[in-house]
C-alpha cells in the first residue's frame, strides 16, 4: 500500500525538486518498525499540464515491506491530481452532467464520468469518514446538505476547515485525499508494488500507475 503524506510544497516545486525530495520516514504501516529511503520511480501526474514527478519509497528496516511515500495531490492510481478530481465532484454537486464537466476541465468524458461514478458510489462512506476526521478535530458541525455528492463536497469544506486552524491553509482536496488514505475514487489496493506474495524487497520500482487512468 502507498502512503500518503501532507507534502509542504505545491505540485509545481515538488516536480522541480526531482529526485532530491526528502519526505519523512513514516513507521511501517504493517509491523511498526523504522523504515529507510529505498528507491523509487517516475510516474506521470496530470495538472494543468502532463509531467514527470519522482516518488519516493521506503523499506521496512523488519518485516522488509516497501511503501510509496505519495505527496498528498497524488491519488494512488491515477494519472490525474486530485484537485481536479475533487473539481469534478464540486461542479456534479452544483448539478452539471459529465459532459460539460468534462470541457470545463478540459479531461476526457469517459474519464469524468468514472470518477463520477466512483464517487457516487463511495460518497456515502468517505462522507461518514470526512465528517468523522473533521469532529476529532474540533469541527463542531453545521447543517449539510442531504443529496450524497453536496454533502461530501461539503464534508471535505468541512475537514479541510479544521486543517485550516491547526496547520495553515492547504487545498481541501489534498486534506480529503490524506485523510481518507487515498480512496476517494475506491479502495488503496494493497501491495501496489509487489504481487501478493512475493518478496516486497525484490519488487522492481514500478509506479502505482503502470496503465494510466
Ligand atoms: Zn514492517
């Protein structure tokens, strides 16, 4: 499984900095263990324009697991930054079909109708999450809409609010996508790098994004 981590830099200097990034050394998810830089591969990220981002990896110092360290816009497997993603949602919550959706953010219609679909689906759950997260942080509520895509996009106003007041400002999305573990568009499948059973220390460095969107 990728880690996502809450990334100080805007997409743009995080791509300059290539592979000079230095994230933080999360504890292994699996065994709690320190973990150590190891490696880690290119991959594509769609903004306003297509480019290259280096993501980092760490190996568990135990158990030998290895973790992708994606800076919170990187929704694992996908090519597109989840602000765009999270755009997509606030434009169907206001009532737009896929379709201008689609040439308002200049992304293909297949490609917004599955993240539309997709979140429709989960809307109900990550809402329940996001609301969840936002009252341990101090949110103490308001009326939200009822129809599922408003009241996520409002859920995610709402965590987004409470990072706001502890941390800075920050794009609500990027928060969503932290808080949620990158699922906003489903399950973080496991063991992206490695098939199920194999040696996590022998895994190539292959991206979480081998096929594109
Ligand atoms: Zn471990």
């Amino acid at each position: 499984m990728s880690i996502l981590w809450p990334c100080p830099l805007a997409v743009d200097a995080y791509a300059a900095c290539g592979q000079a990034i230095d994230p933080p050394r999360p504890p292994c998810p699996a065994c709690g263990a320190p973990t150590q830089a190891w490696h880690g591969y290119w991959r594509h990220l769609r903004d306003v324009g297509d480019r290259l981002i280096w993501i980092p990896r760490v190996r568990c110092s135990r158990c030998g697991r290895t973790q992708a360290l994606l800076p919170w816009f990187v929704l694992p497997w996908r090519w597109d930054a989840v602000t765009w993603i999270g755009r997509a949602l606030e434009l169907a919550a206001q009532g737009l079909g896929h379709r201008p959706i689609a040439a308002v953010l200049a992304r293909p219609e297949t490609t917004v109708r599955g993240w539309l679909r997709r979140l429709r689906l989960g809307a109900p759950e990550l809402t329940r999450r996001l609301l969840a997260e936002a009252v341990r942080a101090g949110w103490s509520g308001f009326e939200l809409p009822v129809p599922p895509l408003p009241r996520l996009a409002a859920a995610v106003r709402a965590r987004a609010a409470q990072w706001l007041r502890r941390h800075g400002p920050a794009d609500g999305w990027w928060v969503a996508n932290l808080v949620t573990g990158g699922a906003l568009l489903g399950t973080n499948r496991d063991a992206p790098l490695a098939p199920a059973g194999a040696d996590a220390s022998m895994a190539p460095t292959a991206p979480e994004v081998p096929d594109g969107p």
